[in-house]
C-alpha cells in the first residue's frame, strides 16, 4: 500500500470513528457552557466570516432585521475591491483575516456567526464556532464532503443549545409554509418523481473540458492571505480561478451547480416527503466530463426507497445549457423564456427553463420555480377546479436571516437547522460524487458508507486535512 493510500485509509477510519473521540481541543464543546439569554429588545452580538460578494448580502440581511449588532468583521482578502462596500457600513468595528484569531481575540463578545465562505471552508470555521457555544448561520451547502456534513449535525446535537440555520432563504419564505399546509391537508400525496432543473450557464462553461491539470500559479494579491483561504484542502497554487466565486466550479472547492441550488429547488420536497438519503445515484449522463471541472451537463438519478404509507421517489436533475428536462402536456408558459413558445410535450433543446422542478404526485402534477416561489397545479383546468379545495397558507412569521437571529434569542425555533438541512447537503454531497468518478454510487443508508465502489466511499470522507487543521475532525 502507497504511503498515500494507508493516510488516506488512516483518515477514513480515524473520520468515521470521530464522533467516539474522547479528548477534543481546548476550544471545543465545553460541557454545560452557558449560551447568553437576552432581554426584551436586545441584538444579537454578531460576528460575520466573509464579507464580500454573498457574505456581503448575508451581512447586509442580517443586519437590516434590527436584531443584530455586528461586533467582527473578518475575511482572508479583506480590503480588496469585494469587501469594500462592508467595510465602509461598518468602519469601526474589528478586522481580522483569520477567524481562529478573531474567536481568540473577542470570543468572549460574540453570541453568533454568519459564514458566508467558499463551500470547502464552512466546515472547520462551523466546528470551532459551535465548540465555543456560538451561533451559527451558514450558508448552502453546509459542507463540501459526506463526512464532513455528518460532523457538522454530530456537533449540533452535542451541543444541542446552539442554533443552527442553512442558508435557503426559501425555507422561510412562502414556497415552505405552503408545501407543508398542501402535504398536511393531502394535495401533495403518492409523489413517485420529481424533475429538478437548474439550465443557466454557470462559470465553467466555455472552459475546456479536455484539462489535464490545474491552471498554473500565480502570484496571489497582495490583500489575500492565500494560506488561509486554503483551510482544511490540500495544498494549491494561487489562482485567478480559485477565488471570488470560481471555487464554485472545482470538485476540490465548491460543489456545482447540485450545491449551489439543489437547496433552492428540493429543499422542501426533501423535508416534508422525508426523503432521507437516497439508496442510489446514478450519473445518466455528464457530458464534458473530467477529473477536475464540473461537467458541462449533467443527469442524475436519485432513488428513494418508500417511506412509511408514503412511495418510492426518484428524483432526476438537470443541468447545463442544452440539457433541458421533458416537460409534462399542459406545463403553460410560466417559467418558459417568454421569448420562446413553450412545447406541447418534450422538450424543446432551444428553451430556457428557470430553476425549478415539477412533481409527479397519484393524481396531481405541480411546477414550481425556486426559493419562496410557490407551486402551482398543472394543467391549468385542474387548478381552477382545484382552487375552492386547497387550504389557506399562513404567511411567514419571519424571513429566514430573523428567524435566526430570533431562534438565537430564543424566541423562534430556525426552519433549516443542521438536522433538517444536514441530510439534504448530504444528498448533493452523494451526487457530487456520481458527477465527479463518473460512477453509479450504491449506498447503504442504515451504515452510511458507498457499498459500489471503495474509491468514491473514501471520498465521503476526502483527503486527510493539512497539518494543523486536524482539530476540527474531532466531536
């Protein structure tokens, strides 16, 4: 066995058996440490990880609630042109470029974090926030691997009086609140299949999927701390294509376009059908495929198994620009480029769907777009017969960034916390892998392991961390 293959083993075993680990560092899940209460009135002390780009919005969100004071600012390119825009909202309050440093420094001041990073890098900021008794919202998707997701709720569960939110705005918006009152009063029943779609151009489009390796290093900005920005990964040189949202399209960084709206599109679907893990993934098709890179298009399949009185569900998604999904008899033209006459039946290769998906239930189909955007009853003849039987919706007592900050006050309980929002990272964690080896992923879900393949079941786990990020591995 190479020396790679037995650290790489070494690790998947060390991983697996984590949540058994006795010793933790210093800073990590401290027994009984009192979670702060709060008055009537009273902000949130909030410390924000990321602040250009989407952490910026994040931050922007959180903030305009009124329940937030925001204590630390902290970002491993602070200064650059990204990261301005906060800075100048708010310019007293602390910089920091290393958020060990910045929990270090004004632990003891902050209630709660926003993690608006690179998908690699929510994991290891995640775990010492919740090892010191802070709040977390994170953004979509929790995590980059299947372990590391699995960690994340383990450490939630510990420390069972911190709050956790994903960052799905939709599941506090109107699309959540009526998917639940339509399963509740049985419009939504007998779902056999869903179509996911997701066919914008995303970043790695025009980029040749023949590579052979990475783009060649650079030399980083002189406002990056490139060691930092790295983490947990292996090692990588700096480039342009690494960084400000590129990490998206990488297999090492992000994960795609599944990671970046499969929590947009399915979020509700997974909850309220309990769809758990799937038992299979198979990738149908991924063209442009490369050991690298996303694929230029992608078709997945996951399967479902029943679940109480309720079916078998396979889900199949679709993305890239010519890689449209079929679309039912009387689909109307809602959701279809206004541009383009919507097709009586299949799918039109010139159409432009928006993100959305469509759902096969025993006597009704639905469409829907993403986030809070609702469903609707197709075809339309259906619906109008419908409407005097469908329940009244409630509206929404808070968006998603209140419902957070009031969770961490106590007085609302988050709707996409880590054991709600953990499964379904896992799911896209479990597709990555079919659109990454190329291979059709049979998986265990009572032992959580991939049974198909002993490569892709060591990628649920990854690569050992670099030396001195160990510590996170641990609950």
């Amino acid at each position: 066995m190479s020396d790679s293959n037995y650290s790489r083993r070494k690790f998947l075993t060390q991983a697996l058996l984590a949540s058994a680990a006795v010793a933790a560092p210093g800073f990590l899940f401290a027994k009984g440490q009192p979670i702060p209460r709060f008055a009537a009135g009273e902000k949130v002390n909030l410390a924000c990880i990321g602040i250009g780009n989407r952490g910026g919005d994040i931050i922007r969100e959180l903030y305009n609630t009124g329940l937030a004071n925001i204590v630390a600012l902290c970002d491993v390119d602070m200064e650059a042109p990204h990261t301005l825009p906060i800075l100048k909202m708010f310019p007293n309050v602390p910089r920091f470029k290393d958020f060990r440093q910045m929990f270090d420094k004004m632990g003891n001041q902050i209630e709660a974090v926003s993690i608006g990073t690179p998908d690699f890098s929510h994991f290891p900021i995640t775990m010492m926030a919740i090892g010191l008794g802070k709040h977390v919202y994170v953004e979509k998707p929790m995590a980059r691997t299947f372990n590391e997701v699995e960690l994340m709720m383990k450490a939630a569960k510990k420390n069972r009086k911190v709050v956790t939110q994903m960052g799905n705005q939709g599941h506090s918006e109107a699309n959540y609140f009526q998917y639940k009152a339509w399963v509740d009063a049985g419009i939504i029943k007998d779902v056999t299949a869903i179509t996911a779609h997701m066919n914008s151009p995303r970043r790695w489009h025009g980029w040749n999927p023949k590579i052979t390796s990475f783009p060649p290093a650079e030399t980083p900005p002189s406002t990056l701390d490139w060691n930092v920005w790295q983490m947990q990964t292996q090692g990588h040189d700096y480039n342009k294509d690494f960084v400000n949202g590129q990490w998206r399209c990488w297999f090492d960084f992000g994960m795609g376009a599944l990671g970046d709206w499969g929590a947009h599109i399915l979020d509700t679907s997974h909850q309220f059908l309990d769809l758990g893990l799937p038992y299979e993934v198979d990738p149908i098709k991924l063209e442009g495929h490369n050991n690298f890179f996303y694929p230029m298009s992608s078709t997945l399949s996951f399967k479902f198994p029943k679940r109480g009185s309720m079916p078998p569900v396979e889900i199949k998604w679709y993305d890239g620009i010519d890689n449209l999904p079929p679309i039912p008899a009387g689909y109307g033209v809602q959701g279809l480029d206004p541009n383009i006459p919507p097709p009586s039946n299949g799918a039109a290769t010139s159409a432009k769907l928006n993100p959305g998906k469509i759902i096969y239930g025993k006597d009704l189909t639905f469409k829907g777009g993403s986030h809070g955007s609702t469903l609707s009853i197709i075809p339309e003849e259906k619906a109008k017969e419908m409407a005097s039987h469908l329940p009244v919706v409630p509206p929404s007592p808070s968006n998603h960034f209140a419902n957070f900050l009031k969770a961490c006050k106590g007085e609302e309980k988050t709707r996409s916390s880590f054991d709600i929002a953990g499964p379904l990272s896992q799911v896209f964690c479990l597709g990555v892998l079919a659109q990454w080896t190329g291979e059709k992923i049979v998986f265990d879900r009572k032992k959580k392991i991939i049974t198909s393949s002993k490569n892709a079941n060591d990628l649920l786990v990854g690569p050992p961390p670099r030396q001195g990020w160990e510590q996170y591995y641990k609950v």
